[in-house]
C-alpha cells in the first residue's frame, strides 16, 4: 500500500513538474507577477510530494518488503539497518529518485535564498530546474519504475554482496548527487542568464557560491568512491580511469575550471559568455556520466546492469538539455556585452591559463574514454584505452597549472608588475628544489619522485609565501595577528584547497614511488619483514558468512615501535554466483598502510599465496582531497559570498 | 563582417556536441557488447598448434585442416565448463545430421573427466586434442569456453564464435557460413 | 681454487637473482600494459582471472627467453588485437588520441588570444595606474599645486 502511494505521488510530482516549468515560463513571457510569483510554492510541493516518494521506498527497504521487486533483488533481510537504507540508492531505479530528490530538494533551495533576487531570474532559473525534473521524473516513471511489484517474493531477498556493503560506499552516490545536481543549478543560471538577455552583477554573485557547493560536494563524493575502491578492491589501486570514474572526473574538472572563471567574472565582470558556456558544459558532463553508467556502450567495471532502451532514452535527454543550451547559447552569447580588459600578466589572465588547462584535461579524458566509440565507428576496429594512456597525457597537462597556482594569487588584477614578481617565483623555486632534492638525496628516488615532490613543495612554498605577504610579515606581530583574522575567509579557502592540492600530490608521488610491493607464497608460521614491519603468518581457519564461505588468515604484526596489531585477510567464495573474492585487510597510518591481500592455496601445505602492498603516505591522498573540501567550505562561509549578500541595495 | 565571426564561433560547441552524439547513437543501435572480442585471425591460417592425446579418440593438429574436402569446425570445450553442456546436443546434430566434421581441443582439463563427458553424453567430435595448460589456445585467441572457428578447405579461419552455439546460432549463423564455404569452388 | 669455485657459483646465483629482478621488473611494467580480457577492466596486474594468469605465465617466460617489449606486445596483439593493449598504440590510427592533448591546450590558446585581442580592439580603456605610477602622479600634481 506504502509502496502504490509512492508511485502515485511521484506521478503527481511530475504534474507538479510540468507547472513548476510552464507557470514561471509563461509569467515571464507575459509579465504576470502572480504567476511569476507562484513558481515558489508549486517547488515546495514538488519537493515534499518527491520527499514522500522516496521514504516510501525507504521504508520498503527497511521493512524488507521483498514484494517489491526492486527490494528483493537488491536487499536482504540479514542486511544491517545502514545498508538496508543505502540499499535504496544502490541500484539505477532508487538512485535515479534520489537524483531527482536532490534536484527538487536544490529547486526549494533556490527559492527560498533567492527570495531577493530579480523575480524574472528566479522564475526561469525554476523553470528550468522544472523542466529537468519532468525530464527525469518521466525517465524513472516510464523505464526505471522502482515501485513495481513481483508475486512470489522470495522470504529472503537476493541482494548480499558484501563487497558493497561499506560506509564509503553506502554515502557515496548521495555525495556525488548533491554535487551533479549542484551542477544543474548553475546550469539553470546560465540558460536564464541567456534568456533574459544579460548578465549583470547579480548574476555572477549568484553562480559562484552554487558553483562552490557542487564541487565541494563532488569532491568528497569522489573521493569516497575512490577509498571504497582502494579497501574493497583487492589491488592496492585507488583509481582506474574506468570510464565510470572518469564520468565524475569530467564534471569535476569542468566545475573546477568554472569555479575559477566565475571568480574572474564576479571580481572584474568579464569572461561571462566563457563562463556561462562552461556551466551548460559541466552539466552536461553529469548528463553524459549518466549517459555512460547506465546504457552499456563502454566496458566498465562499476557500471549498473545496462540497457540500451534506457541509453536511448538518456541520449534524448542528453541532445535536449546539451543541444538545446549550447544552441542558446550560440544565438545569444554573441550579443552579451564583454566586460572588462586586462593584460595577460594579470590575475585575471593566470586565472584564463587555469581554464585552459582544466578544459583541455576535461577533454582529454573525454577523448580517452569515447576513443574506443569513435575507432570502432571509424575503422571498425576494437582498441582499447587504459591507465597507461591517461596517466601519460594526464600528469603532463597538470603540470602547468600547478605550476601556476603558486604565485597566480600573487599577481594583481587587471596588469601584474613583473619585478616582483619573479623575486617571488625565484625564492619559492630555491625553497622547493632544496626540499625536494633534499628528500629525493635521503631516501633515494626517480625523476619523477622528485617532479612530484618539487611540485608539491612549490605549492606548499608559494601558498605561504603569498599568505605572509598579504598578512604582512615585517609588521609586529600584533599586526600580523590583526590583519590574519581580517583576511576574508574566502582568501583563507583558497590557500587551504590550495595547500589540500599539495598534500594530494605528496600522496600520490610517495605511495608509487617507494611503494613495496610482495608477491609470494607464505607458508603458516613464517615471518617477513617489511620496512621495520614484521608480519607473521600465525593462523588460517574456515569461516563462514550468510552466502558466503571464506578461508581467514592471521597476521601478527609488529610495528617498529613494537606496537602489536592483527589483521584478517579473506579470500571469499560465494556458491551462488561460483565468485571469489579477496578481502582485504589494511593497516591504515598517517605515514604509510599496511595492505595484506590473501590469495589461493597453493599445492605445498599450509603454504598460500599472498601479495603484501606497504604504501607510505597513501592516506594523503584522501587527506589532500578532504583539506580541498574544507578550503571549499571556508570560502562558501565568506559572508560576502553569502547567498543574497548586497542585494539589499537592489 | 566581424560580428559573423564571433557568430560562427559560438556555434562550435553545439556543432561538436552533436557530432558526438552521432557516435553514441550509432553504439546505442548496433548493441553490441564492448566486451565481446572480434577475432584478429579471420582469413588468416589456422595456426600450428600441439595438441595431447585423449585415450580412445583421434588427434589432431592443424595439418588436419588444410587441404580438407570441405568446411570443417574446430570446438573449444571444457568438462567443468557449463554453457558446453549446454551446446553439446547442437553440436551432435552438426556431427550426425549435417555431417560436418568438428575437430575438439579440450581446454585446460583433467583428461578422465573429459572422457566421461563424451562417453556419457556422446562424442561430436572427429577428432580431438587436449590442451592441458592452456598454451595452444592462446595461439588461437582463445579467451574464454566455449568458442567455435569455422575452418575452410584451405585451413583459414573464416569466423569464430564466442559462446555456446544454440539452435538460433546454429540455423542462422553456422550452417549459413558453412554452406557458402562448400559452394564456394564447386 | 675452491674459492674461486665458491666466488664464480655466488657470482652467478646473484646474477640470477638480479637477472630475475630486472625480468620481474619488465614483466611488472609489461603486466600493467595489458588488459585483462575477461575482467571488465582491469589490468593483468590486478586480474587474478585464469586466462589473466596463463597470459602472464606467456609474457614471463618470454621476458625469460630475452624478447623485447614490443615483440611481446606484437605476439599478443597478433593473437588478440590490439584490444589487449591498455596503452594505444602510436599508429596513424591513434594519432589523435596522443596529439589530442596537446591540440586542445592550442586551440584554447589560440581561441582566447583572438578574443580577446577582439575585445581590446573595441574597447579603448586606459590601462589602470599601477601604485608607482601613482605615487609619481600625486607628487607631480602635489607640486603643480603649490
């Protein structure tokens, strides 16, 4: 009964919908301020019919109530409560209304922060949210229904794949949804902005702090895909350029680059027709993911049972929201008045060479994933391309920009003066090759250790740099305290995502660079040293799970403080689907990870196979990614970047 | 005239957007599976391999192939493999009804459990080889069981099957090659 | 004479065991350069699939045998295609793959420098005054005055 009510307020949701798009549309064209007015109120509603929808489901899933088909394939009642829950999520139906749960949950947002702003604005920012919840609300309605009922329910569910049930997993999707849908919302700016004709300084005051949250979002929502793979996936890897992956990477690199745009156009009101471009672009990137998770025309290790019909119906989608606002915007972009100039040694023209460098990454990871599309087209011929490909093309596009952040934020606005700046440039040059050649002299390393670790030191050095001169370190320290905490928190954003970008790359040069990497048979009893780790192989037993068998193995370990831990790796068969799977186990540190993978029995007694990883400094990487979020976070707490700030003079 | 310039411009991401959806859509109709690999041996040679003995039946290699009376099928099967078990009865209509020779290579398999099988379900095959550690079939592209090669009178590989071959696979596809290799120098 | 028996017999166990070492080394970077064909995405590396094994048994023994890396990729390729290669090929065919990279960093640069030359063209604003160009001019207008 639960489950019928949802299905009906979902459809009502998408009647709703349909008004949230005509009312506003059909306001603004006639200049109607009551209808323009009533957008706000048919959002309220969408959203809390689409609210109730979903917890039917929810409560489907926490109930198990395996009648319902999506339930009993993708639950079980064994499953604890977290997981029943995230369960909702982890299929294409459930994940699809809780996509348009963000989005009307995004639309309420917009109308309730922007009470203030221009009504004629607000109304098609609205209208066109309403329009992509039609579009989604009938994708789910007519070919993804997760309402449906089966008749002879199975009492137990199928769903047990232990492998997904994780916390990073489970919160993952909801993450990178707030973070896609996030994008939805600059997305409505722009095509509003084209509509109407200008874009005035309201405007870029809005797209900023959207623009802000969806990559924070995206940003966390990624890296917890990426730590789920590297506990759960048995390699030691934490990213695969599996076009799965790459489908958020694209929208990430296109919301970096349009965050660093906007703040050109907020600041000196130029560079608008680029930056309304790249929000239909990172949009249309999120588009694109979906297009690629879910309709099965590349080979990938995460994507959701595939389905032709549903590609189709994505790809429509995709022409219509893609194809209709890069049509727009060819028509109207060229009589949007251009702002302001500036000479290219500027902030602004750094920022420009920043947006090079992350379309041009935007792209190149487009062209990887889609190579293997275009070839077969072409030359109907199958090629295939992996990581070495990426990480080839990749690195060497970053380099630049990194580069670049360093001393950009040094530079003035509108025409930098040159002296000074290569002072700067050349003292955070000696400051970081001395680090990283020292490091490189200590422990030994390759070339590009050391190219990572300059470029990590450059960033850390020239981040510093830049903070001490804005906070003025020749003055007494009273001052210097003074001016630190009048430094708008926004500057404070920047150098913390900065430094967050830093401590990245040290992650990921340290853990492939003095990576230890053991594959060998051990047999019970035996003891390896690894670094100033010893591992003793003390113990293997059967163990058994709910649809699983596995065989556990025991390892003492004794850190060099002779600290003692254990840790349980797994090597799972599970009779039902004839599958084995490794789980593994993992001593995780601040300066390195112990990672134990169990492999198969081998012939001689109690001997198995193992592959020991010890990675240092690998949980920088997620440490990195984080301290970006928080700098993301500072700045969105900025009161000047407060949704609806000075509008109070409009 | 400068205005027209910066128009064209503006319309360069709209046209390379649908460029791109020209490709999806063209993936979308044809429904392939990307996992699915097509053979880099078509119209080649069949390549020598060095098969084992299976007690009891003829061996092979690929000397067999060439120089043949006619169209001839090379069958990789396995004992512990179950979509073989599932086109073994099509494989015995081939044999029996079409009479078309089939050549086995038995892959990476315990060579008494594969005697069972044929005693116990029936032998197809001309003759067969084993290939016990895998080796010979890497020569063939082989990357998985079952997989069928269709072999003309000169020993080249005409098509390869991926999969078990089931009655629609057998009626539409197999048989149709098989006769337009026989007509083929009549 | 024993002790040049024991030095040539450690010599050559060490040798063996560097030997081993450097093959280790180029099956490891030659395993990540493979695909494994019937996992969805994975390298042999990563891949503990049968067929994954028995391809690295192949590309070890090779290693072994002194071939190089490229007449071990063209023995798989010639059996498999050019599928089971991770990294592209650098053929005619792929050669926007490689240069694309490099292509949209120059178009970017060559799109952004005629615009915004465009611009400069229509526009005719002064540049600002830079804080030493001000100083100057508030001295000079400082001295006008008096």
């Amino acid at each position: 009964m639960i489950i019928e009510l949802g299905h009906f307020l979902l459809a009502l949701a998408l009647s709703l919908s349909i008004f949230q798009f005509l009312v506003p549309a059909v306001g603004v064209k006639f200049n109607s301020h009551s209808m323009m007015k009533s957008t706000s109120i048919i959002a309220y509603m969408s959203f809390i019919l689409v609210l109730f929808s979903f917890l039917s489901l929810v409560y489907a899933y926490i109930t198990s109530d395996f009648s319902v088909s999506l339930v009993a394939k993708n639950s079980h009642s064994l499953k604890p409560l977290l997981y029943k829950i995230s369960g909702v999520w982890g299929n294409h139906e459930g994940s699809l209304l809780l996509w348009v749960l963000i989005l009307t949950f995004y639309s309420v947002a917009v109308a309730i922060l922007g009470r203030r702003l221009p009504l004629k604005l607000l109304s098609l920012v609205l209208s066109c949210q309403g329009l992509i919840a039609v579009a989604f609300i009938s994708f789910i309605l007519f070919t993804s229904n997760p309402f449906v009922r089966i008749f002879f329910p199975n009492a137990e569910g199928e769903g047990f794949n232990p492998i997904l049930q994780d916390f990073g997993l489970a919160i993952h999707p909801p993450f990178l949804y707030l973070g896609y849908v996030g994008l939805s919302v600059t997305f409505s700016f722009s095509i509003a902005a084209l509509l109407v004709g200008k874009v005035d300084t309201i405007w870029v005051k809005w797209v900023r702090p959207w623009t802000l949250i969806a990559w924070v979002f995206l940003t966390i929502g990624i890296a917890l895909g990426s730590w789920w793979a590297y506990r759960e996936l048995g390699w030691g890897g934490w990213w695969f350029w599996d076009p799965v992956e790459n489908a958020s990477f694209m929208p990430w690199l296109a919301a970096t680059a349009l965050l660093h745009s906007s703040i050109v156009a907020e600041k000196r009101d130029t560079l608008k027709a680029w930056t309304i471009l790249l929000a239909i672009i990172a949009f249309s990137f999120c588009l694109l993911g979906t297009f690629i998770v879910r309709s099965g025309v590349l080979v990938s290790v995460h994507a959701f049972a595939s389905d032709p019909s549903r590609g189709l119906y994505i790809l429509l989608l995709l022409v219509f929201f893609t194809g209709g606002g890069l049509a727009l915007f060819a028509k109207r972009a060229p009589y949007l008045k251009s702002g302001s100039l500036f000479k290219p040694l500027s902030r602004e023209g750094a920022l420009v060479i920043n947006n090079i460098i992350f379309a041009s990454a935007a792209a190149t990871v487009l062209l990887g994933t889609l190579y293997p599309i275009f070839i077969d087209a072409i030359n109907n011929s199958k090629v295939s391309v992996g990581p070495p490909y990426f990480e080839a093309v990749f690195i060497p596009l970053m380099v630049p920009a990194i580069l670049l952040c360093a001393f950009s934020p040094m530079l003035s606005w509108k025409r930098a003066i040159i002296d000074n700046i290569i002072e700067r440039i050349i003292a955070v040059f000696i400051c970081s090759l001395f680090l990283a050649s020292l490091i490189i002299i200590i422990y030994g390393g390759s070339a590009s250790a050391f190219l990572g670790l300059f470029l990590a030191f450059w960033l850390i050095c020239g981040t510093l740099y830049e903070f001490l001169i804005k906070v003025g370190v020749k003055s007494s320290f009273k001052t210097f305290i003074q001016r630190a905490l009048n430094l708008p928190r926004s500057a404070y954003g920047m150098s913390v995502a900065h430094i967050g970008v830093a401590i990245f790359i040290i992650g990921v040069t340290v853990s492939s660079a003095w990576r230890i990497d053991i594959e060998k048979p051990i047999i019970l009893g035996e003891k390896i040293i690894v670094k100033d780790i010893e591992l003793t192989f003390k113990n293997i037993k059967k163990v058994e799970g709910p649809n699983w068998n596995a065989d556990r193995g025991e390892f003492e370990i004794i850190t060099s403080n002779g600290a003692k831990h254990f840790l349980y790796p797994e090597r799972r068969f599970y009779p039902a689907s004839q599958v084995n799977t490794s789980e593994p186990a993992i001593m995780s540190g601040i300066f390195s990870d112990l990672y134990i993978v169990l492999g198969e029995s081998l012939q001689e007694e109690d001997s198995f196979a193992f592959r020991i990883y010890y990675s240092p400094f690998i949980s920088w990487i997620w440490f990195g990614i984080l301290l970006m979020a928080m700098g993301g976070i500072l700045s969105l707490s900025d009161r000047k970047h407060r949704l609806g700030y000075g509008l109070k003079q409009v | 005239m400068k205005n027209k310039l910066k128009y064209f411009y503006s319309y360069t991401p709209l046209i390379v957007f649908l460029i791109l959806v020209l490709f999806f859509a063209r993936q979308l109709i044809l429904k392939e599976d990307p996992s699915e690999l097509p053979s880099v041996l078509i119209d080649e040679k069949f390549p020598s391999i060095i098969l084992s003995e299976l007690v009891g039946y003829k061996v092979f290699s690929n000397k067999n192939l060439i120089n043949a009376n006619g169209p001839s099928l090379v069958n990789i099967w396995s004992s512990w493999c179950v979509p073989c078990k599932v086109e073994h009865e099509y494989l015995m209509s081939m044999s029996n009804n079409y009479n078309i020779i089939i050549y086995g290579i038995n892959y990476k398999d315990n060579k008494e459990d594969a005697l069972k099988v044929l005693d116990l379900n029936g032998n197809p095959f001309y003759a067969i080889g084993a290939d016990q550690d895998g080796m010979q079939s890497i020569n063939l592209g082989v990357y998985g069981v079952p997989e069928t090669f269709i072999i003309d009178r000169d020993g080249n590989i005409r098509y390869r099957h991926v999969g078990p071959i089931l009655e629609y696979d057998m009626e539409k596809i197999i048989l149709p090659i098989i006769n337009k290799i026989k007509q083929e120098r009549l | 004479m024993t002790t040049i028996i024991k030095f040539i017999f450690c010599f050559f166990i060490i040798s063996n065991s560097v030997l081993a070492d450097t093959n280790n080394k180029a099956a490891y970077e030659l395993y990540k350069e493979l695909r494994c064909l019937v996992c969805q995405n994975q390298s042999l590396l990563e891949s503990n699939a049968p067929l994954a094994l028995d391809l690295k048994k192949v590309v070890m023994d090779k290693i072994e045998l002194g071939q190089s890396k490229n007449e071990i990729k063209k023995f798989l390729v010639d059996r498999y295609g050019e599928f089971i290669l991770l990294k592209p090929k650098y053929s005619i065919q792929n050669i926007l793959l490689w240069l694309g990279p490099i292509l949209f960093l120059l178009i970017g640069f060559f799109v952004t420098f005629v615009f915004l030359r465009k611009q400069s063209m229509y526009k005719e604003e002064p540049l600002p005054l830079t804080n030493e160009e001000e100083n100057s001019l508030k001295k000079i207008l400082d001295n006008n005055v008096s």
